[in-house]
C-alpha cells in the first residue's frame, strides 16, 4: 500500500473507526441482545415489560399453534428459495449467453419492475388475484378453477408473491457467477459425448455454485423472516413466523412474547447460514487438500 | 451445438410473471370500474382524487425529509466505516466488518423489533426522530459496502504523488481522495435514500402513534383504503423512477 503522509496513518485508525463502530453497538448489538434478554422477562398487565426474570416465556412456546407456524414458515421459504433457483437458473443462463448490448437492456428488464415500491408489488398481485380480478374470471372460464375457490388469503398465494418478490434478489448472484462462466467447457463436455442434461448437470452447475449458494442465502432468509407478503395475501391458515412477532407486538402487546418468537426466527436464520459457511470452509479445506 | 430452447421460454416467463402485475396497476388506474375486474371505459377520475388527497402528500413530505436525514447520516458513517475498513487490518477492524455486514444479512423484522425493544427499554418516545435514527442504522452497512467496492479499485499512489506534489494532508484529502471517490459515495448516498424511502418494516416497528411517512400510508391504504388511488400512486411513482433512473443513465453516459 502506497504512504500517504498525515492521511489514515495508523494513530487516526480510532477516530475513523469508533463513529459507526459505536453507532452500530448501541443500535444493533445491544438492541439484539435486548431481545435475547427480554425473551426470559415476564409481561406486565399494561403492554410493558415486568420485573424479574423467567422460563415461563419460553415454555409458551410449545404450545401447539408455534410448531405448526414454524414448520409452515420454514417450508414456505424453502419451497420460495427452490422455485427461484429453478427459475433463476435457466434466466441468468440465457442472459450470460445473450450477445452483450442485448444483455444490458435484458438486465434492466428484470429490475425495472422493483423499482415500485415493495408494498406495491404485493398490492398489485392482490389486485390480479382478486375475486373480481382478471386471473379469477380467465381461471373459471377455463374450468381449472371452480368459481368459489379464492385465489388470495390462502398458502399458495403466500408462495406466488413470495417467489415474486425475491426472484430478481436469486436471478443476479447466478448471473454474475454465469457471466464469468467459460461457456466453451460446455461444448468441450458435448464434445467428449455428453448429453446436454448431464453437461448442465456435472459443468454449469458446479462452475456458477458461488453463485447459487448466495442466490440460496438472499432468498432463503429474507423469506424466513417474511411478514408484509403474508399478512397481505395470506390467511389465518397461512400465518407465518413474522405476522405472529407483529401481532405479539401490536395486537396483544405482549413485548416478551414477541422477543421468544424473535430469537426463535434469528435461530431459524442462524442455521442455514452456519451451514453456508461451514460448507465453503469444507470445500476449500478439501481443494487445498487436494493440491498437496 | 445445437441450444435448447428451455432457457428462452423460461425468462419469457419469468419477464411475463414481472410484468402481469405492473401492467394490470397500470392499466387499473385508467380503469373507470373500481375492483378492475373488467374495463368500464377511460377515466382520470382516481389521478384527481389523488391530487386532492393531502394526507398522502403529506406523507410524501415526511417521507422525503426522514429520507435526506437518514441519507446524509449514513453516508457519514458509511463512508468513515468504508475507509477504516480498507485501510487498516486489526482485531478491531475485523469486529468492525462483522457489525457493518451482519444488519445486511438479518430480516428486517429483526432490526424493526430489537430497536422498538431498545426504545421500549431506554423510554424514548416513538416518532420522527426514531424512524430517522432506524434508517441511518440499517443504511450505513449498504452506504459501507458500496464504497468499500469502490475503495477497492482506488490508487493510493495517486495521494503519495499530490503530497510530492506538495499537498499537505489535507489539500490531499480534499482535492484528490474525495472527487475520485465522490461517485462511490454519491452511489451509496443514492442507495440509502430509496431504501430509506422504501421501507415499510423497520418503520412500521419504530413510528409512534400518529406519525405517517408513505409507505405506512399505503399500507393503510391497501388495509382499508381505495384500491384505485394506490393504482394512481404507483403509477406515478413508477413513470418518476423510471425517469430519474434513466436520466442518471444518460448523465453518466454523457460524463463518460
């Protein structure tokens, strides 16, 4: 690194440093910690905090609504971040192999439409989905649906909106692990006689996993904590983690309840993101291996 | 080699399933019928009552404001963060790079409710000033990381040369760091104001009784309200972002 004299010499690192790492001491780790802490607290009568601690916060968790959310919220959000891989896939593939001035105008075809709001885009889909909507009536013209089925407030229209809102987040990450891709070991695979699905398979795949594995991790956990799209176009049989934190907070102003319920979601974020990691490590440490 | 064909069909499908929505909003705020089930004729009927709603403009006004604080603080704080983060290696700055990259990776819902809990706890009262100390905390790590990419790329030798030069530290700093760096910064900048303006979740977390910025007013809207004016909204939203992105596009092209 080239001297710049008098300019972040190693004697300023503390002045640089200490503005935002206090700011987000004070407004991210201790309000988190807060929220670990809070979750061993019993509730007051009046929506506040009570003195004292306690497990009895925690053992309402097993009461038999939560594992039938958890489960649900944990299946939604699988079942979002496949059907983005499965559909983000093929997307970035085609646009890495798009000629390039093609390409950019592609990449803003996908992003354009996230440039409205994000309450919007569900807003929207609530109006396609509506009773009255257009999707209904072509639906019931077609016979595939029978005219008292509802399109909003169930699962399905959870999931619908849910791979909506996070597809662009999975198309990206795989399109710029595929634009860095060389296509030629593809033809080299056909070459040495092997069918296209087994070439997609043993060669793309493996050469765009950074990609993947990211698209996974920015799908995964946004739609883990996910609480606007099911509160807006799910039901009660489609409630999910986040809308029961919301409601523990505002409806029932039960602040501890709400803090168990909130370390059980940052619990549910933790483990696939440990795995991310372990994973990678597990990987490289192999590679190294390896090349000795 | 012959290519399939799957990759094709399905980013038509995948550009036809952004769109649905988009068009059907668009096409909606136009629609004289109110539920948009069926065409009842041309109208700019929902594009009058959205003028003469003045809680939404208000709301916009806040938005707005929460919107350039929030912005300007972040920036601050993103862009100290980014160069302590690339200049120097230490224990501290390892801690450091987990705290400005861990609010990146946690749901928003997280972040809304330990900071309603922590405002809770120290007995802050709910408000504006709440939603802007929100804002500035989830930003910084977005302002952070933008310039910490561009840091990446900057040459220091640049510095060493105006200092030989006879530039003091200062004169440096000023006349050679900050304009070769000012379109990472703008870009951050940039980017922590529309998520600022954008969000919903934190917000709705932190905002007292009584305090409205857009998007709680939408959501209000879409809870209660009149599905023909959100139409309007967004629409006029959406042509405004639409044309600012591609005004930015052809500045920079031109500045090229």
């Amino acid at each position: 690194m080239a001297e710049a004299r008098g300019l972040l010499e190693p004697r300023h690192e503390p002045w640089i440093t200490l503005p935002s790492f206090v700011w987000l001491i004070v407004l991210f780790t201790v309000p988190a910690a807060i929220v670990f802490a809070i979750a061993f607290k019993p509730s007051d009568p009046y929506g506040g905090i009570g003195a004292g601690w306690t497990l009895q916060t925690l053992r309402s968790l097993g009461d038999p609504n939560y594992p039938a959310i958890l489960w649900r919220t944990i299946w939604l959000s699988v079942a979002t971040t496949a059907l983005c891989l499965v559909l983000a896939t093929p997307t970035a593939y085609f646009m890495a192999r798009t000629p390039e001035r093609w390409r950019h105008l592609l990449l803003l075809a996908i992003i354009v439409p996230f440039w409205t709001s994000f309450l919007v885009r569900i807003f929207a889909w609530k109006v396609v989905l509506h009773p009255e909507g257009l999707l209904k009536r072509a639906l019931v013209a077609l016979h595939v649906v029978p005219p008292e089925a509802s399109l909003l407030y169930n699962a399905g229209a959870v999931l619908l909106v849910l791979v909506y809102t996070e597809l662009p987040f999975a198309i990206l990450p795989i399109y710029a692990a595929a634009e860095k891709f060389d296509f030629k070991l593809l033809e080299a695979a056909r070459d040495l006689g092997a069918g296209p699905l087994r070439t997609f398979w043993t060669v793309f795949l493996p050469g765009i996993r950074r990609g993947l594995l990211t698209a996974t991790l920015v799908t995964l956990i946004p739609a883990l904590g996910s609480y606007v799209v099911p509160d807006l176009v799910g039901g009660p049989t489609s409630e999910m983690l986040g809308n029961k934190i919301a409601q523990r907070t505002f409806s029932d102003r039960n602040l501890p309840h709400a803090s168990a319920l909130s370390a059980l979601l940052a619990l549910a974020v933790l483990v696939p993101s440990a795995a991310a990691i372990a994973l990678e490590r597990g990987r490289r440490a192999r590679q190294r291996a390896e090349a000795a | 080699m012959r290519r399939s064909l799957t990759p094709l069909v399905v980013t038509l499908a995948v550009l036809a399933f952004f769109y649905l929505p988009v068009a059907v909003l668009v096409g909606n705020s136009f629609n004289a019928s109110r539920f948009g089930g069926e065409w009842s004729g041309f109208t700019l009927n929902w594009y009058r009552r959205l003028l003469a709603a003045p809680e939404i403009w208000h709301a916009l006004g806040n938005t707005l404001a929460i919107a350039l604080v929030a912005t300007a603080g972040s920036t601050v704080l993103g862009t100290t963060a980014a160069f302590a983060l690339d200049r120097y290696r230490s224990r501290l700055q390892d801690a450091h790079y987990l705290l400005v990259y861990a609010p990146l990776v946690i749901p928003e819902i997280l972040l809304g409710i330990s900071l309603l809990l922590f405002f809770v706890a120290l007995r802050v009262q709910l408000g504006y000033p709440t939603i802007v100390v929100a804002h500035v905390t989830f930003c910084v790590s977005y302002v952070a990381m933008v310039v910490l990419g561009r840091l990446q790329d900057f040459d220091w030798a640049l510095v060493e040369a105006a200092q030989d030069l006879g530039a003091d530290a200062w004169t440096a700093g000023r006349r050679v760091v900050l304009p070769l760096l000012a379109p990472g910064i703008a870009a951050g900048a940039l980017l922590a104001f529309t998520l600022s303006v954008d969000d919903f979740v934190i917000t709705f977390f932190v905002a007292g009784p009584g305090t409205t910025t857009l998007p709680l007013r939408i959501y209000s809207m879409i809870k209660h309200g009149s599905p023909p004016l959100i139409n309007a909204l967004s629409t006029l939203l959406l042509t405004l972002t639409t044309t600012a992105v591609w005004l930015s596009q052809r500045l920079l092209k031109e500045a090229r």
